[in-house]
C-alpha cells in the first residue's frame, strides 16, 4: 500500500503524541511520585442522542417529469419548532437535480416522521433552493425562498399554520439577472411587546456582474406586516467590506438584530479571514458597525481546488483523492436572557499545523473555534477549541451550528471526521455548554453511519455538502439535522436525529450543621449532591435529629488521607477497577481500597516506607498510607493539583510560608492562581513581612471537611449545579 504524504503526516504526529503522553507519565514529584495525565471530570452532555430519522424519505427525483432516473441530493437544511405546539416541527431545505428546487417538510409527532413537499412556482419563476423557515410565536411560519425567471428572479416568503398548506408567495424583492441575492439568512422578532416586535429581518450576499466591485457586501430588509411588504433593500456591512460572505442572523431579547458574517481582504481565496458582528437596536433602520469577532482573524482552512477559486478539504481513500467544498461562515447564537451576549463558532486551522494531502494539495486541517461577546461585540474572549480530539492530528470538524435552548444551554453540532479509521467520511457530532462556554461536555457522535461525502460530487467532481444545517430545542429534546449519504448511491438525503433532554433531578439533600448562607454551604451541597461526598446520620452524640432527619457534615472536622482520597477521586472521574495491594494498610475490600489504589496508580498520592514506629515491614516490605491520619493543608493542594492535571506555571510568591522551591509552593500557587482557594492575612497569628505583607497558607495545618469541600469544589466543578 503507498502512504500519501498526509497519511505520513498523521502517522508521525500519532506516534509523537504517544511518546509525548508517555513522557508526560515519567514526570516524577519528589513527594507524589510518577504520576499519568488526568482530566478534571467534564460535565456531561444533557442530550441522549436517538436513532437516525430519514426526512427526505428516500424518493426518488421531486421533478421526476424533468430528470426521471436522477436521485434527489438535498443541502442546507432550515428547521423551526412551533411554539404553540412543540410536536409540531417543520423545516425548509433545498434539493440539487440539474438545478435547484426548495422543498419543505413537516411533523406532528415531534419529528419521528415526516410528510414531504416541493414548491414549484412563485409568481411565475422556477423556486430554486437558499431556503430559510422560522415560526412566529403565534404559530404562523415563514419559509423564504429563492426564484429564478427571465428577465427577473427574485426572493419570496410564504406563510404557513400547518406546515403542508401555504399563501401564495410574496416578493420581497425582485431583481434582473444582472444581480444575485442568495446565502439568505432569515430571524423573527418574537417578543410577545416592544417596539418592532413580530418583525421579520431577512439578509443576503449581494453581487452583481454590471460594475466593479462585483461584490456588495450583505444587505437585508425588514417586514413589520408578515411578511406582506418589505422595506426598501439597505447595506448592513461596512462600506470597505465588500468581500463579505455568508451572513447568519439572530434577534437579542431585547429586538436587537445581530448580523454575523465572513471578511475577506481583498478577496484573496487563501487570505485570512476575518469575521464581523452588526448590530441593530432600532429594527434594522441603522447599523452600529462592524466589530471583529473574536478580536482578530482567523486562520483559513483547507486548500484550493484545481482551479484555485476555492478551499476545499481532502478526501483520501484507495490511493484517489477527491475534494469537499467549505466555507468559513460564523453561525451566531443570542442568549436568552442577556442581549449582549452573543456566542459565535467558526471553521478554524489556528489549533494545526499545515499539512499536503492528495500529492500535492496543502493547508490546515480544520477545527471548531468558539468565542463570545458580552458587550454586543465591542469585545471578544480568545477563540476556544470545542473538539476534543487531540490537537494537531490532521482530522477535520468543520461547518458548525450553534444553537442556545430556552434554559440557556448552548449546543453546537460539526461534520466530524474522526470516526472514520481513515478519516475520510464524516459525522455529525455534538457538544454542549451550561456555563456560558467556560467548559464543554464530551463530545458525542450524533449519525449512527457515517457518511461518504464522495457521493455528494457537483458538476464540478466537488463534494458539495452544503454550508448550513440546523440545530433546535424543544421543552425537552434537541434535534440536529445533516446530509446523509447511506441510501443509495449519489443520493445524500435530509437526516435528524431527535435527542432527549435528560432533565436533572433537583437534589434535595441537605445537612444540619451546614445550613444555605453557611460559609461551605454550596461548595458541600455541590460535592454531596453528586455522590462525591456524605455525612452522617443524625442521633449521634450533640447531633439531635430534626424533623426531616437531616444528616450532620461537621465541616469542621479534620478530613483524614483516607477521606481525601475518596473525595478527589471521585470528583476526578476516576473508576477504573482496582486490583492487588500497593499499601501495607489497605486492604483490598476495605473502605478506602479502591480510591486509594486509583490515586496510588496514577501517582497522585503516595505512601511512607515500612519499618518505622508501628510500620513493620512484611513479607513485600509494602509502604503505609495511613489512611486514618490527618491530611494537611498542603497535601490537599498537592493531591488536588496532580489530580486535576493543572499545568500552569506558579508564577510569583503568594503565600508568606510558602517560599519558592518548598515542597507544596507549585500546587499551592496554582491553586490560589486559579482562584481555587486562599489564606489567611498577616498581622494575626503570623507578623507581617514588608514590602509585600503576603498573606499565609499554614501548609502543615490540617484541613477541615469543609476547607476540603471548597477546594474541591473550585477545582472540578467551578461553576456547580447540584
């Protein structure tokens, strides 16, 4: 078998991450010992994702009097939830013969099956795909659609309350054959009041082939009728952005219209990219001005076509190569409840490296970036990488989604090549966020079959899966959708698949001696609400019980090695099965075997040789770990840094008592760096030391319960939701 030159690539830097993971597990700690790289637990996705549902329903040709033997391919998927029905779902998406037609589909038993349409006409011209829908919060939809006739094309909105019978098409525009409208972008304002509330904002990609420059930049107009009339067409992008692409649209809670789109300099194929957020708070009359999202560019991916006129990503197989078209368009997402708070995500080749492929075709291989704005984008966080693959492997996730539920939770979906052994075919995959994109579940495998794009071919030989599917909430599922290629051949057809939003069970769990507004009152309720901790039972000496038989924590109670260890290897995530016996006092079936052993192994903590006051050395001459001894301050930031595989520099002095190069100096700086936990203020206990009066840790005091619990707690749940 010959290896392309990409293949090689991801070959060496496989074989580089496994020996930079097995040097990682090497490291020694003069108090720990050799330790293996850990994750803190992440919180887990809300979604149980269901069996893939075939909306396209495996027809052949819906034109089948024009091209009677072709297979519909279909791309660019719009779905909507009706809000006085959330069983009721339809969704507008386009089909690909030897042109184009906008066809619509529609459910009543929240999207397990599907009834299917296709317009074709509007006011005399041919309905020829760049479809949006949307419903009102009156239950009326809107489907927009592109149309094509001589002398003119135009685009139009119909309106629905069943999701199968339509109005007659309005025009929101109709222009000659000079110009072209398309990439539209359609969002309702669905305020129940406020001024401009019911409006419809409608957005395109303006081009033109009379004058120079050819490309406009985006435009858009409103309706505040439903759609009867429109307002008079008006630039959104900035007067030196012509080069602009792709615009996604979104209205704050406040009727603010978001516009997000794709920059690039002087229209330069491979240019970096630049994308941009507009903003409207007077119902899209004017415009604040472009702001960079994320605050600088982003780095294209891909490589060029054989033409050099686009970016595509390789698909290698069998020693043949083929190319899938893509784009850089941001996908934007309001919060539900702040209006200047605005999510993006984009295609981005910043977290690799560039790689050849297809014998000679170079460029980055592409992952999901994720930044937001709480300032309605006058300023970015830096742009996060939402795949967690390993970074710099060459495999792709590109064209994302995001979409925010009414409970805020924000949710992205990508076509994701990594579960493919060679990856060349995609999936669809998932990941989610419940605080405001600080942490990101595991990402999840959506499709069940993965798909070969080289089924999608255009007239052109380029596998063309389309530049936007769809993600929607519903009171208690998600749905995503995709193009799937398993039916037939040359037959990529509109996929969902429906989720179930697992809600949590509110915990009522509560202690006795560690009451709401109680300094470890949420750091406790947090860890014992997850099984990482307990208490126990009231009735003991000075615990009476009250009525409900509360249980006691006694937070200020010293917390033993054993304990500690239970508690941070169950906040880890940490249950792999445990075996023999590392510790002279511990054995196997006592209380704190397993946890120990688990930290023992990953070298998180360690023992005391044998042979000392009370310690003889057996048969193994087995070290102590002395399980019922107190565990101090230090210790703790110790056995919690390792665990949580913190890797930030310790930078300056902090702590008074905790001098460069002693023993708990890194864990401790790392910790009170992060936030995680504090000391205590000179002029006390402990004099004060000029210039900088550090305040102390006392690393060899012991720890109580809840100073444990806090610190725990920061650490692998910093923001908790019991």
């Amino acid at each position: 078998m010959i290896l392309s030159p990409r293949t090689i690539l991801v070959a060496t830097l496989a074989l580089f991450l496994c020996s930079a993971l097995l040097l990682a597990g090497a490291t020694t700690n003069s108090n720990a010992g050799a330790f293996a790289l850990a994750s803190p637990a992440a919180p887990a996705s809300s979604v149980t994702w269901g069996p893939d549902i075939n909306v396209g329903g495996g027809a052949q040709s819906t034109r089948p009097q024009e091209v009677p033997d072709a297979y519909v391919r279909h791309k660019n998927q719009d779905i909507s939830v009706d809000p006085t029905d959330p069983n009721h779902i339809t969704a507008a998406y386009a089909s690909v013969e030897f042109g184009s037609s906008s066809l619509f589909a529609n459910s009543t038993d929240g999207g397990l099956t599907w009834a299917r349409g296709v317009f074709t006409d509007m006011q005399g011209m041919m309905p020829s795909g760049d479809v949006n829908f949307a419903y009102g919060r009156d239950g009326v939809g809107y489907y927009t659609s592109a149309a094509l006739g001589y002398p003119n094309s135009g685009l139009f909105v119909l309106t629905t309350t069943d999701g199968l019978t339509w109005n007659s098409p309005n025009a929101v525009l109709i222009y000659g054959n000079d110009y072209s409208f398309y990439n539209t972008t359609l969002a309702i304002d669905n305020r129940p009041s406020g001024k401009y509330n019911g409006s419809l904002y409608l957005y395109w990609q303006y081009n033109n082939s009379v004058n120079e420059p050819y490309y406009e930049g985006i435009w858009g107009a409103f309706s505040r009728d439903g759609g009867a009339t429109w307002s008079t067409p008006a630039q959104v992008s900035g007067p030196d952005h012509y080069y602009s692409y792709g615009p996604d649209t979104q209205v704050a809670p406040d009727g603010s219209v978001y516009v997000a789109f794709e920059f690039r300099p002087s229209n330069v194929v491979t240019s970096t990219r630049e994308l941009y957020l507009n903003r409207s708070t007077d119902g899209g009359l004017t415009w604040g001005g472009d702001k960079m999202i994320s605050g600088a560019p982003v780095q294209y991916i891909g490589g060029l076509d054989d033409k050099g006129l686009e970016l595509t990503l390789p698909v290698e197989r069998n020693n043949s190569c083929s190319l899938i078209r893509i784009t850089q368009y941001p996908t934007i997402a309001v919060s539900p409840t702040d209006p200047n708070t605005v999510y993006a995500v984009w295609n981005d080749g910043r977290w690799d490296t560039p790689y050849l492929a297809c014998g000679d075709l170079s460029g980055y291989a592409s992952d999901i970036a994720f930044s937001k704005t709480t300032d309605a984008g006058n300023t970015w966080t830096a742009p996060a990488r939402i795949n967690d693959d390993p970074v710099g492997n060459s495999v792709d996730q590109f064209q994302p989604t995001i979409q925010v539920s009414p409970s805020g939770t924000i949710g992205v979906t990508w076509y994701d090549r990594r579960y493919d052994p060679i990856h060349a075919n995609y999936d669809l995959a998932y990941t989610e966020s419940t605080d405001g994109g600080a942490t990101w579940s595991p990402n999840q495998r959506v499709s069940d079959v993965s798909s070969n794009p080289d089924e999608l071919l255009d007239y052109k030989g380029i596998c063309d899966i389309g530049y936007r599917k769809s993600l929607v909430y519903g009171p208690d599922y998600a749905m995503a959708s995709w193009i799937d290629t398993r039916v037939a051949p040359q037959l990529g057809e509109f996929f969902v698949d429906r989720g179930t939003i697992n809600t949590p069970t509110v915990c009522t769990l509560q202690f006795e001696d560690v009451l709401p507004g109680s300094t470890f009152y949420p750091y406790v309720r947090c860890l014992a609400c997850k099984g990482i901790l307990s208490g126990y039972p009231c009735g003991g000496v000075g615990e009476p019980c009250n009525p409900t038989n509360d249980p006691y924590f006694r937070p200020n109670n010293n917390i033993t090695r054993g304990q500690i260890a239970k508690v941070v290897s169950n906040a880890a995530g940490f249950n792999e099965p445990v075996s023999g016996q590392t510790f002279e006092d511990v054995l196997p079936g006592s209380t704190f075997y397993p946890f120990i052993e688990r930290l023992a192994t990953r070298g998180v903590m360690s023992g005391y040789p044998c042979g000392g006051t009370g310690e003889p050395c057996g048969p193994n001459n087995l070290p102590y770990f002395r399980p019922h001894s107190n565990a101090t301050r230090g210790q703790i930031s110790e056995i919690v840094a390792i665990a949580a595989n913190i890797q930030d520099p310790p930078g300056t002095q902090i702590f008074e008592d905790v001098q460069p190069g002693s023993t708990f100096f890194t864990y401790t700086q790392q910790l009170a760096n992060l936030g995680v936990m504090s000391g205590y203020p000179c002029g006390n206990a402990e004099p004060c030391v000029p210039p900088g009066d550090r305040p102390y840790f006392r690393p060899h005091s012991n720890a109580t319960r809840g100073q444990t619990s806090k610190i725990v707690s920061n650490t692998f749940f910093p923001i908790c939701t019991p």
